[in-house]
C-alpha cells in the first residue's frame, strides 16, 4: 500500500460518525484503534495489524479521564499530539482518520442531570467523571473480569475503559477493533463486553511490542529515570525465566510466582501483583494445566509498570 | 399507508442484523419498538408512534430475564406469541419486522466464562441471569436514575433494562426508539443511556394509553381478579384528583402525596411507593415549580402496578 497523506483530524463526534457512515456506506471496512496518545511503536504496530483486517484505519486520541481516580495520574499523563501525527504518517498505509475528541461526557446540557456532582454512596467507585459535575451517570461493567489484577487497585479503571469503548464504538461505529495484549485484562474485558452486548465488531488482539532490550513499550516509559528504567528490565526477564522453568516442567504456581517476586523486588521493584490466571476467565491457577497468562504490575519509582506473558504448555 | 401482510419473523440475532443493515443501506429509517409480548393497546399506540418517525418498524419480543430478580415474576409473566402477531396486523401501517429471539444472553461458550454460576458478593445485585450459569457478566448501569423509584424495590431491573436495550439496540441498529412513557423512569433510564453512551438513536417518549375507565393498560392486568380492577381504578383517579389539586394551586408535594396514598390505600391497594419527582432528574421535590411527574406503584394482590403523570404548571 502506497504511503498515505496526512490523516484527517476530525474532532466533533457527529462528524466522526458521519465520516465513518459514509465511508461504509461504499464499501469500506473500518478498523478502529483506540489510544490515549503519546503514541510508541506499541502503537504503531496496532495500526499494522488494523491494516490486515481493514481497508481504512481509524486511530482515536483521546485520554478518557473515566478511567483514571482522582489520585491517579490523569493530569500528569503525557501527550504529544503534533509528535503522534508526525508518527502516525511514518506507518506503511498510514492512517485515514484521528478522531481527538476535546470532551466525551459534556454533552452541554448539565441542568438536566441534576445535582451535577454525583453524591458517592458506600463502595461506590469514583473516577474524574463523578468530580466533573458534568452529569454523565452511564457506565458498562464487566462485573467478573473487571475485578483481579488491575482491578485490585484500580477499582475505575475498567468501567471506564469498557464505557469510553463503548462509546468510542457507537460514534465510529466499526467493523473492528485492534487492542494490545500488553493491556491483557483490558483486551479480554473488551472482548467479553463486545460479545454481552452484542457488538457486531471484530476485536483483535495484537502481541506485546518491546524494546530490544525487553522493557514492553508503554507511554509511561517516558517517566522512568534512566536507573529505574534499567531496573524494569526485571519484569520481562523475571516473566522469560518463568515461562522456561514452566516448560522444565515446573508447574506449581506459587514457585513460579515466587521466582518473579523475588527477581523484581531484588532489582528494587515494588510488586503490585504477580497472578497467573486462566487466559480467558483471568481466575487464579495453582498449577499450569492448559493456556495461562502470567499478569505482573509493580512500581519503580513513581510509575507503575504493567507485563504479561502467555505460556501455553 | 395499506395494511401491510404478515411481519417477517426473525429469531436469530445475526440475521436480525442483516435485515437491519440490507433496509438502511436501501436509504429506509428503522424504528424498534422493544417489548415483553403479550401485546396489548398501549404497545400498538407505540407502533403508531413509531409510524411518524421511520418508514419501517421493527418491533422486539422478549421477555427478558436479566430485568427479573430470582423472586419476581418472570416465570409466570404472561405470554401468547400467534395473539401478538394476529393483533400486529391490525395497527395501520403493520410491523416490518418481530424480532423474537429464543435466549440473548446464551453465547454457545459457557466454559470460557470461568466457572458459569457468579458467587455473588456483599450487596451486589442478582438477576435471572447470574442465575443461569450462562457466563453472561457485562452491564449497563445508569447509576443516579436507576435508584429511586421502581429502583428502591427491584434493584436488578433497570439494570436489566439498560443491559437488554443496549444488545438489541446492537442487534437491531435503529434509527428510532420507542418508549411507552407509562415505564417514565425507564424512559428516562433510556433517555440518559443514549445519551451517556453516544448511540445514535432517537429515542421517542409515547403517551400513556387507558382503558376507558381510566386504568393504565399493562400486561399484568390480565392477572387483576374483577375485583382487584375495579379497585386499582384508584390509581388514576387520585393522580387525576392531585393533578387538579396542584393546578388549583396546592404545590406541596407532601399534601399531595397523602391525597393519593389515602385514596389507593382506602380502595385496598398497597403503596410501594408515590413521589412527586423532577421530569429529568427523577429527583424528589417538596414543592411543585416547574415540570415534575406524579409516580405511583402499588399492590392489588399479587399484581404490582405502576402509573405516573406529568404535571406541567
């Protein structure tokens, strides 16, 4: 495919919508890839799989403040919009439209909804949306997947991952959609929403991308001091040695576990979780019997870094 | 336009789909109008309505699970499929489409849902569905109006509601919805959700339609003895009487909730709940100023009622 133009940037949601019906209406097939921005070769490579499933490639921009809690990083989250368009022309086939909405919950018409700020009850789970005043009150929850490992200690986060989707889906309305397996818990509670309510959208799940020396690329990498950076290469070393000791035959969890907590919190890590799950229903193994996912979060320094590897014995 | 031949009937989701998309691809608009069966009045006043705002109209019967908690009714909620079609034929313009579907949340994968029945936790609600071991986990939750009202004694229903319009809005992909405004806090449920989630449907409130003698048409009607009728004719008499009253310039709610208590408690019903609540917010109100809803259920035997009206000063 020859390289593309720049990409449309469309930034009103009834345009994007109108975009995208025309476009099917002749014949397209539309693959959508959602980002927050600040876009790395992980990314990128989402786009590259997108291309194999579609003939128009969509990218949405759009740092969804639902699914950050107010003392999470949402206002130290980075972004580098001329930087992503400029990434964006160098993928081969390019990308047709970046949608870059300003605000997908202010629907200017916050009188209707009430008291505005919504008054939190209980164990009710509160992200920057509820403190906005902005009166949007919908959220899609997949009550199962949503609730182990990131879930632990991001109690918002993937309601407001499955709600911005879900939205993202009905204003781009397309045929597929392209998530990265480094975001494993995200990519499967994906999965599940779009087949509980019956999206008619293909989700893709693309392989981890990484750097040469093994760190798996994320946007918060850029918030690693070189020595903390140095010290993150223990995730994927930790989880390779792992997934060697599973195929010698170690199949007991914990010992498998104990062998990752140990490697990262020797390199001066602060294990979040350490869980290896089903690869579908995400439930905790005590022994690797049929495919397993082994899902790490741990901290260096102030970032939280997320990895996973797939061992299928 | 001329009566039309018999709805095409469809069970299966992906052909539903089809349909929709074969129809609108042909430039036709397509309203749904989603019901539980057992058609009566107020469900073909719906289908006119939906007349005004589309050129086809698909109308959905099923009766959902995922609204019912484990000690409603939904095994004894009334049905009688070839009724429905016979009174189908008889509403001026006909239907396009029934859309009635054998089970919506039976995905054929049960195993990959973990271990099928959800342990239910704390005060999490529980529907038919978590019942069923089907694996289905994902819902739409309209957090703020799906509290009060109705909410306070079915807790999974509009929940349930949310989660099922959602799939068939998926399944059906429509250009107008219709709502009876005799469910008004669904309507609002609905209103909000389209809204929250950015599904490009309108969705169209329709007027409640009565019997002669004033009693709100419902399915559950059929389960009245005599007696029970004549006695839930209370209903609407006292929201009528409270009506005239607020008008008459009494506009404390509380006044007016105790006429309409006392009048329904007197004629034998028992009140689960009246309140005089905002039209958007469904909040309640101590004093009537501004557009605000009247809404009652109550208990004549086994038979739960509900009835509202508006009351625009």
């Amino acid at each position: 495919m020859a390289p593309k133009e720049s990409p449309l940037i469309i930034r009103d949601k009834n345009q994007m919508r109108k975009w995208s019906r025309t476009m099917r209406s002749q014949g397209n097939i539309i693959a959508l890839v959602p980002t927050m921005g600040y876009l790395h070769q992980g990314h990128l490579s989402l786009i590259n799989e997108a291309h194999k499933h579609a003939n128009l490639v969509a990218v949405s921009i759009y740092v969804n403040p639902g699914q950050f809690s107010p003392n999470e990083d949402l206002s130290t989250y980075p972004s580098d919009f001329q930087g992503d368009i400029q990434k964006l022309l160098s993928v081969p086939g390019g990308v047709d439209v970046v949608f870059n909405p300003i605000n997908l919950y202010d629907y200017g018409e916050i009188d209707s909804g009430g008291e505005g700020v919504v008054v939190v009850e209980g164990d009710q789970v509160v992200s920057c949306i509820e403190k906005s005043g902005l009166g949007h009150e919908t959220w899609v929850r997949v009550e199962k997947l949503e609730k182990g490992l990131c879930g632990m200690s991001r109690p918002v986060f993937f309601r407001g991952v499955a709600t911005i989707v879900t939205k993202l889906f009905n204003i781009v309305e397309p045929d597929v959609a392209v998530f990265g397996k480094k975001d494993y818990q995200q990519w499967r509670v994906i999965q599940r929403m779009v087949r509980d309510l019956d999206f008619s959208i293909k989700v893709i799940g693309s392989e981890i991308t990484r750097e040469n020396d093994g760190l798996a690329m994320s946007s918060r990498n850029v918030h690693l001091s070189p020595e903390e950076r140095e010290k993150a290469l223990s995730i994927n070393k930790s989880l390779s040695r792992a997934k060697s000791a599973a195929k010698d035959g170690q199949v007991q969890c914990e010992k498998l576990k104990n062998l990752v907590i140990q490697c990262i919190t020797e390199a001066g890590g602060i294990i979040d979780y350490a869980e290896i799950v089903d690869q579908h229903s995400l439930e905790k193994k005590e022994f690797i019997k049929g495919p397993v996912v082994f899902c790490v979060a741990a901290w260096f320094g102030k970032v939280r870094l997320i990895d996973n590897m797939e061992i299928n014995l």
